[in-house]
C-alpha cells in the first residue's frame, strides 16, 4: 500500500502553502513538499523560465505529473502550486484526500507578493491580473478542499494551528 498526504494545501500563490506547510508537517513529524519545488528540481530551472523557455501548457503538464506522484506517494503535508486545480484530472485525484485551501484575499496577496518579479502570471498589471486569478480559481479551490482556512492578518503560526485543529476534527 502506498503513503499518502495526511494533508494538501491548496490556494493562490501568497497564501502561505510553503510556509504554513512546513510548520504543520513539523508539528506533525512529517516531511513536506512542495510540487513547485518538485518541477524546478526536475526541470533544472526555476518556474518562471520555465514559463518563459517552453510555455505555460508544458509547465502545467509537469505540474499534473508532480502531482498525481506526489498524491500516490507523499506520506507528509502536500503543497499544491496555485494553478494545479486548473487541471479537472487533478481536481479529481484530489477527491478523498484531506485538503484544506489557504484563502487569502487580493489586499494581503498584494501585501505578501508585492510586484515580484518571480511570478511569471504577474508580469504585466499585478494587481488586476492577481484579482482576476483569484475570481477564476477560488471556485476550484473550494471545489476541491474539505476544509478552508482564512489567512488574512493571521500569522503563519495561527494559520497551521487552525489548519491541525481542522485535521483533527475532520
């Protein structure tokens, strides 16, 4: 029988996946990961070339692959990047496991993201494409999670106790 997620962490990107992510595994004595992190490594380059180089259709066909292997054999807390719900495959992969969505509103993406100039999907007017990113996917996002946690003016720290507190009562 394989590992699986005692967690998934979905949510736009400023949301605090990674963060909050690796404090609950801590909390939990479990690894964590991040598919992001899995599609660098693979690809030798960070996300945004690989947006740039080979297009946003070939990054989301590595993110599906990092995905359906990370939910078939992660044993700890799962990171999702921002746009993995866009795929309905891994919305479906998605069903059964335990997922919570980290939702955070424009202003604090605004606040935690800034301008970056890391965040391919951000290049051009940040603020109105991040607010139509959020329009667009916060359906998906609730679509897929057994629970959702809000992160706005919350510390990470409060954030991962709310997100243990959810795991524990699901």
């Amino acid at each position: 029988m394989s590992e699986r997620p005692v967690a998934v962490l979905v949510g736009p990107m400023g949301s605090g996946k990674t963060t909050v992510g690796e404090l609950v595994a801590a909390r939990l004595g479990v690894p964590f990961l991040d598919t992001d992190s899995v599609i660098e490594a693979r690809a030798g380059k960070p996300i945004s070339e690989i947006f740039i180089d080979d297009g946003e259709e070939h990054f989301r066909a590595l993110e599906r692959e990092a995905v359906a292997e990370a939910l078939a054999s992660h044993p700890g807390v799962l990171a999702l990047g921002g746009g993995a719900v866009l795929a309905a495959e891994t919305r479906a992969l998605l069903r059964g496991y335990p997922v919570v969505f980290l939702s955070v509103e424009l202003a604090d993406v605004m606040r935690r993201e800034g301008l970056t100039i890391g965040r391919p999907l951000l290049a051009i007017n940040p603020r109105a494409t991040m607010r139509q990113l959020l329009d667009e996917r916060r359906p998906l996002y609730e679509e897929v999670a057994s629970v959702t946690v809000k992160t706005d003016d919350v510390p990470p720290e409060a954030v991962a106790a709310a997100v243990l507190a959810a795991l524990t009562t699901r």
